[in-house]
C-alpha cells in the first residue's frame, strides 16, 4: 500500500515506522529538525517490542509532490484535524482512505465534512510513546494497537486489507463489531483520566486511591455514557466498571496526555475531550457538571498556553 503519515510525531511515528518496516510504500509528512534529521540519519524507534530504524525515509514537507496514495494515517493532534483534512485532499484519489488515530470523537466528522464521508473510517489507538529527540520515538511501555472500522460497520474489502496490513507489520489490529462503541470507549477512558489528572495535577496511582477523587472518576464515566446514549451510542452496562478496572491496573505514575500538556504549559486537547463532553451534553440537553467545571478550570492554562492569555501562576 501507498501510505502518507500525516504528523509524524510519536504516534504517526511509531505506527508508520512499523509499516515501512513490514515493506509498505510509506511517506512521512514531517517538517523542521524532524523532518531534518529523518532524511539526514533515518527514523530511529526505541521500543520494548524491538528497536528498529527506518532508514532510508521518504519524508517530505512538500505536499503538492506526493500525489493519490490508497490511504492516510492522521497522527496530529485533535484540534489540528479540520486543518489536516484540508491539507489532505491532494492524496485522496477514488480509493483513498483515511484512518484518524486521534485522542476525542469528533475526528471522523471533521474530516468527512471535507473529504466526504466515504473517504473516512472510524479508528483508535492505544501505545505510550514520546519523541525522545528529531527523528527519535521512543515506544515506553503497553502492547501497541490499532482498532478501526467503517463507520457503518460493514466489513469491506478496504479495512480486511488494512487489517492484514497492520498485522504483518506485527501490530495488534482489530476490527471491532462496532467502531462507534470502541471508539466512544476510548474517549470514554481517555478523558476521565486527562481530565481528573489535569486538574488535580496527580498521576493516576493517587486520584485512584483517594475516595474523593475515585468518586469523581465515576461520576465523570457516568456523564459522558449519558452523553454518548443522547448519539444513540449505548455503550455496555459494564462500561464503568471496565473503565475503572482499567485505571487500577495502570502503572501509578502514569499520566495522561492532556495532563501533561498542561502541566508544561502546551497546547492540549482539552476542547476535543473535556470541552467535547460539555458541548456534546448541551447540544442534547444531558446536564456535565463535573465536565463543565474542570473545562473551566483549565480553560485559563489552555489559553495561556495558546497565547491568548498572559498571566504567571
């Protein structure tokens, strides 16, 4: 397959890296000291499934020089989609797809407004991974997957293709019966912890073990299982149980994403994930107080961090 990997950070890294191992026609958007250093000394992954490099890279910041591929992996962050889907629509031939890996649920409606919804799938993703330098990822720990579908479900030709493809680049890969449902139970599990973790600045091992805090985390679940059945998405009744049984099995320093970015004062995916419960609930009338009032919490660091705000703690 032709593939672009649009954001080639730890994520788009990590997944493309994997396929160009296994052989696949991959080609790596990338810019600056990235982008630099990919095609000075190749991709280098560090992970505790066997380091490999990538070397020769196609990588390039030239967009206009690519052409159709048969699909796009988009690896940028949440609130870069709408854009992405912009700067994509160059590679999208008849039979293009594209495959979104984002944190949020609101990937594959963006990118469907402007590439139509026939060029989209559903996806999600699930490694812990940093970019330990330009052209450097490091893969830290959990066994890297993929799980993604056709919005509608049915089993086509592209995905069974796609499927096959992940999983010779040994990649855990999975179609799931319903990709609403898996991907409504990332977020699910995604935001409660970015979330709590932001706004108690607390890795999980502590929120978990607290009984206030824990109350917190079940009460955030509930909110957005409300929200998600508003969209006809009746997640499992074991949905929170599952979600709490994950986070006590997490390693107790782990931290979120999101929670990161704010603590580092970085652009986070705080409107994708906790702003997106607190819209998604009004737009249905379904009350996200818990939501709403840890959105507003951070909402004074998301817009320093974007410049929008000055001010020192």
């Amino acid at each position: 397959m032709r593939i672009v990997i649009f954001g080639s950070g730890s994520v788009g890294g990590y997944f493309g890296g994997r396929l160009s191992q296994a052989g696949e026609d991959v080609i790596f958007i990338a810019r600056g000291e990235h982008l630099n250093a990919m095609l000075k000394h190749g991709l280098r992954v560090d992970s505790k499934k066997g380091d490999f490099e990538v070397k020769p890279v196609q990588a390039t910041d030239d967009l206009l020089k690519i052409g159709k591929v048969d699909m796009v992996l988009v690896g940028v962050k949440a609130w870069q989609v709408p854009e992405a889907a912009k700067a994509i629509k160059p590679f999208i031939g008849a039979e293009t797809f594209v495959l979104p890996l984002q944190n949020g649920i609101e990937a594959p409606t963006q990118l469907s407004e402007i590439l139509g919804e026939q060029h989209v799938l559903g996806g999600l993703c699930g490694l812990f991974c940093y970019m330990s330098g330009p052209g450097h990822i490091v893969h830290g720990g959990t066994d890297p997957f993929v799980k993604f579908g056709e919005l509608d479900n049915h089993r086509s030709k592209r995905v069974e293709l796609l499927l096959e493809t992940f999983k010779k680049a040994g990649v855990n890969t999975e179609i799931p019966s319903d990709i609403q449902i898996a991907m409504w139970m990332k977020f699910l599990l995604i935001t409660v912890w970015s979330g709590i973790g932001a706004v108690t600045r607390s890795p999980v091992g502590i929120w978990r073990s607290l009984p206030e805090t824990r109350r917190m985390a079940e009460q955030g679940l509930l909110e957005i299982i409300a929200v998600a059945k508003s969209r006809n998405i009746n997640l499992p009744e074991e949905a929170l149980q599952t979600t709490m049984t994950m986070y006590d099995g997490l390693a107790p320093q782990s931290t979120a994403s999101l929670q990161r970015d704010v603590m580092e004062v970085r652009p986070s995916e705080l409107e994708a994930q906790v702003g997106a419960v607190v819209r998604l609930g009004f737009e249905a009338g379904v009350p996200t107080p818990q939501h709403t009032f840890i959105y507003q919490s951070l909402l004074p660091m998301e817009l320093r961090a974007r410049g929008q705000l000055q001010f020192n703690e």
